[in-house]
C-alpha cells in the first residue's frame, strides 16, 4: 500500500472541479502517468479512494505515486490538447505510447537533365521529395509501378553522358523502358512523362488517362504513330494498375481506416490511409493492452492524429471512440474542415476495413508465429461470447459411450487457434453405472477442476482455462455451472452445438444459441475443436471397448475370471503382447495353473 495516499487524498480535497489535465510523479519526480478529465478533483479522487476497484496496471501505478502536478484548462477539448503534447513529450511509462522505430520513406525525383523516380530512407541527396511515408513496402510499391507504366529508365547509366553507348538492356525489349539510352527522345519529352508519372504517384490514374488520352490522338492526327503507340500502350498499363487496385479507387476518396487485432495481451493497430481515391501509406503500432480502463481506440486515434497536416475527410473504425467528438473538433480544427468517423455496416467501406482488421492480424501474427486466420479467430470468438480477454487456452470436452458400456470422456486443448496434443486428457466414468451424458460430464469436470483447486497434478491440469467448450447443448451448459460456482472459479462455459448432419452450428450460453454461422474464421476454429475433442474421445471409448470385449474372451477360460483377465491386460497391455508371451509366463501373471495357463495360451494362439 503507498504510504502517501493520506497526503494525496488530502491534497485532492481541495482539487478545483474545473477541466485540466493531472500529472503523476513517483519519488524521483519523473512522470509516470499522464490524464485529461472533465472534472478534475473527481476524477483524481478515483485514484485515490479507500476502497478502490482498480485493475492490476492502474494499482501498480497508483502505489508508485509520490505526488502530482495538475494544469487547469478552459475547456475538455483544450485538456485533451495539452495531454497529447505532454504524452509525447515525456512518454510516461503507464500511457499508452505509439511506438514506432521503422522509421520513414520518401519518393526522390533527382536533379539534373534527366530525372530518376527513386525510394530514399532520407532526404540528403538533392532533388525534389514526396513524403514521408511510414510504409516502405508502400513506397516501394508505387515506384516500382510508376517506373513501369512510364517506362522509366531504372538502370546505372548516367545520362545524357550514356547515350549511345552499348545496346539497349532487357528492358527495353521487353517494353518496361522508353529506351532513353537511344539518344532519341528530347529533354523535354523525358521531363512531361516524369511529370506525368509523379503526378501519377500523387493523385491516381484519371487525370493521368484523360491526358495521355488527348496526347495519343493529337500524336495520330500529327501521323506520329512510333508516339501514339507509347502513349496507347502507357494508357493500357496505367488502366491495368488501377485494376489492381480497384477495391480501393471507387469507394473512398480521402480516409484512413483503422483496424485492430488483438494476441496474448498486446494490441496491433493498422491504419491504411487513402488519398486522392488510392492506397497512399500505411502504419502499424503495436503496444500492450492497458489495464486502466481507457477506451484504447480513444487513446490511439487522440495521440496518432494530435499535430498531423494529412487529416483524412473521414476515418473509419469499427466502432466510435469514446470522446469521438472531442476527437473530430481536434481533426477539424488541424486540417480546417469537416472530418467524421463512420462505422460501415456493410458494403466496399466494411471490406476496407475486413482489409485492415487483417492487416493487423497478419502483423501479429508474424510477431507470434501464428496465422493471421488464427489471430482473428481467437479475438472474434472472444467477442462473439462477450468474454473479458481474448481466449488463449481453450479446454473442450466430449463423452462417448456404447449404451453403458466403455463410458469415456475426452479432453483436448487448444493454445493460441492450436491443438496442445500433450495436454490432452482422457478420463473413464466411474460414478454413472447407466448411460448419462449431464451426470458424465458433471463427474469429468468436477475431477478436472479439483486439480486447479487443490493445486495437484502436471503444469496442464492444474492450469486454468481461458474457455471451457462442451460437445453438447444448453443442458451440457446448465449442468456443469454450479460445480464450476461451488468451487470458487470464475471460467466461462458454452457449448457446442451440431445439427441434425452432426456439422457445428451454434455455441450455446445462458439458455440461448449464439449463431456462428457468419463469422467464417470463429465458425471454422469452433468446428476444427469440436472435431477434434469427438474424435479423441471415440477413439478412447473404442479402445477401451476392445479391450472389455477381449476380457471377456479371456474370462471363457475355466479358472480366470474377470479380475485375472484384468489383470492379464493390465500387464500385457496389448493382445501382441499376450501371444508373445510363453505358458509358463501367462500361468505366473494370472496365478494359475500349468493346466489352466495351457488352456488360457491356446486361446490366445486360437488352438
């Protein structure tokens, strides 16, 4: 407990009401935390209380406290100011700070007769720079296009000083360059289309056709025809890159969309932003999840767009920050005009950000050596069953059984969208004499469980799940509840619901299905899970039948019955084993007879 919470509780007393931003300091006097709020004292108070609620973060940020500073404002909107210039200023260790060391890139156009379109990591070298970009794949990309559909020159020659000199390269041949090493195109001829191409870079292919378009005939008409096919064939290319890019050019104009994904506590936000009807830079952030209760998507949008010149018209989320609005007046006030978020339902700007969302997942799961399938997954299925985190360790359970005979369960594990084949489990019932699958499944849990309440048994059964999953329906559900609330653990339980083809249909919770059907990546995991725990637990109860069904060959034998051909097949294990075994071996393991021994291993050898 922080000794100094007397002497803060009484200095937030005295707190003004008013809008401001607070400033937490431990003992050195460095800032550890930094906030905006409405109402000052109230919102300092909460830290500070006798009883408090907090969340693992915000009480080991509250006992590092020694003191604060406070900074009073006119209004919330200049607060929310002020804190994202001191956030980035100091960086306090228990904010959430955009961190992001790749550094930027830029499109070069160099000096000189005859220009080359170029990506630099900086801006030494002279010539005329477009950018910064944070994505070099992006920037990258949109050289390599620009060069291609003008037929730029890319090589090492260094012109006017190389015309003439040698033969033109492949890609002259191959049509990917104008062949400037000829000596036959004009300075000015070569500087229009390095126009055309940045422009291009800058604002798509429209203009960019509509004017090659004017040139093309006017060359025709002028019996040009060598100038009238560069231009046809640069109109083709510029038409085939806008079809590669065609999700992009028609829905939106000026917008980021921002997606997030979510992995073992840390999130992953992607921002891809379009200008001018195009794809023009994308950013991902990576930082872990607060605990403090802050609207992350607040948080980021607030510190990403606090101080930026390229405000988009509209940004897309999949749901609206909670200070949305403050947020729009800062988006406004820094470009100058109406800025909105929206939240698409469905259509070109869901697939956006469908675009996003995976690119975030795809980024997380490069940095955890998973899918971006998996990623999604794990987090739709966490919010499809409204649960606290994403779950990582996923349990599910199946019975098997033949009437009341070789009643079995199953357990297997999932880590991570993954079969954890070592912590699988497989359990015999022994309390139901009569086929009962809630009884079952009420014995199975309850003996699984024991092992996190008592603390006994291997790293896996004494661990605790993140989601419990049922092979059956809501009576599965109904049935397991209270022993799970008897034994003082907090796991939630659905279960997993086929229908009459025996394929995944549903999960079942709190005397209701929720319909999975749509959400293809959470459909397909549940489906793979309820496969596999079926399976394993079949396996088991066929298994365990043979078994039965060979001692009770065993127990034809006059002199061995049912414990001595239990026996047998405790040693044995297998029927390959039985029949390797000498007489005199089998007479010793059951504890009979020589004559009784001969007649148990001329069964076994079918004699």
């Amino acid at each position: 407990m922080n000794p100094r919470l007397p002497y803060l509780r009484e200095k937030t007393s005295k707190l003004t009401s008013s809008p401001g931003v607070y400033i937490m300091k431990n003992k050195e006097g460095s800032i550890i935390y930094i906030g905006k709020a409405k109402n000052l004292r109230n919102r300092v108070s909460s830290y500070f209380r006798e009883n408090p609620d907090h969340t693992p973060k915000v009480a080991a940020m509250v006992s590092n406290v020694c003191d604060y500073d406070f900074i009073v404002t006119d209004s919330e909107y200049e607060a929310l100011l002020l804190e994202c210039s001191l956030i980035k200023q100091h960086k306090p260790k228990y904010n959430i700070l955009l961190k992001d060391d790749k550094g930027y890139h830029y499109i070069r156009i160099s000096d000189g007769e005859f220009p080359r379109i170029t990506t630099e990591k900086n801006t030494k070298e002279a010539g005329k720079y477009l950018g910064p970009y944070t994505s070099g794949f992006i920037t990258k990309e949109a050289v390599n296009e620009a060069n291609r559909v003008f037929m730029l020159p890319t090589c090492s020659k260094v012109f006017p000083r190389d015309f003439g000199k040698g033969r033109p390269c492949l890609n002259y041949h191959i049509r990917n360059c104008m062949g400037l090493c000829r000596g036959k195109i004009s300075r000015e001829e070569y500087a229009n289309t390095v126009a055309q191409a940045v422009e291009f870079i800058k604002n798509g292919s429209i203009e960019s056709v509509e004017r090659m378009q004017q040139e093309m005939e006017k060359a025709a008409e002028n019996l040009d025809f060598e100038k009238a096919a560069l231009l046809r064939d640069r109109i083709i290319a510029v038409k085939k890159a806008s079809e590669k890019q065609k999700i992009i050019n028609s829905v939106v104009e000026s917008a980021d969309v921002v997606g997030i994904a979510e992995f073992d506590d840390i999130l992953f936000i992607s921002v891809l932003m379009y200008r001018e009807s195009r794809l023009y830079d994308k950013a991902v952030f990576e930082f872990e999840k607060p605990d403090s209760g802050e609207d992350v998507l607040s948080s980021f949008l607030m510190q990403f767009y606090y101080g930026r010149n390229d405000i988009p018209k509209s940004v897309v989320v999949e749901r609206l920050p909670a200070e949305s609005e403050l947020l729009e007046q800062l988006m406004e006030r820094q470009s100058g005009r109406k800025v909105k978020f929206h939240v698409p339902q469905k259509g070109k700007q869901s697939e956006l950000l469908r675009l996003a969302k995976n690119n975030s997942a795809e980024y997380a799961a490069l940095k955890n050596n998973r899918t971006g399938r998996e990623v999604i997954a794990l987090e739709q299925l966490g919010r499809s069953l409204g649960l606290k985190k994403t779950p990582k360790y996923i349990e599910a359970y199946d019975i098997s059984n033949l009437s009341s005979e070789s009643m079995v369960a199953g357990m297997v594990v999932f880590e991570d969208g993954r079969p954890l084949k070592k912590a699988y489990k497989r359990f015999t019932i022994k309390e139901q004499q009569y086929q009962n699958d809630y009884g079952s499944m009420q014995e199975v849990l309850r003996r699984r469980l024991m092992h996190i309440v008592s603390g006994e048994g291997d790293e896996y059964f004494t661990r605790t799940p993140d989601l419990i999953l049922l092979d059956g329906g809501k009576g599965h559900v109904h049935a397991v509840e209270p022993i799970i609330r008897e034994l003082g653990l907090d796991i939630p339980v659905f279960g997993m619901v086929k229908d009459n083809k025996h394929r995944t249909r549903a999960i079942a919770a709190e005397g209701r299905e929720i319909q999975i059907n749509e959400l293809k990546s959470v459909f397909n995991l549940v489906t793979r899970i309820q496969d596999e725990v079926h399976r394993y637990s079949v396996s088991f109860m066929h298994s365990r039948h043979k078994k039965k069904t060979y001692v009770s060959e065993l127990t034809s034998v006059r002199g061995i019955g049912e414990k001595k051909a239990a026996k047998l097949m405790m040693k044995y294990k297998t029927k390959e084993n039985l029949s390797n075994a000498s007489l005199e071996e089998l007479a010793a393991a059951a504890g009979v007879s020589q004559e009784t021994g001969l007649e148990l291993w001329k069964l076994i050898h079918g004699e």
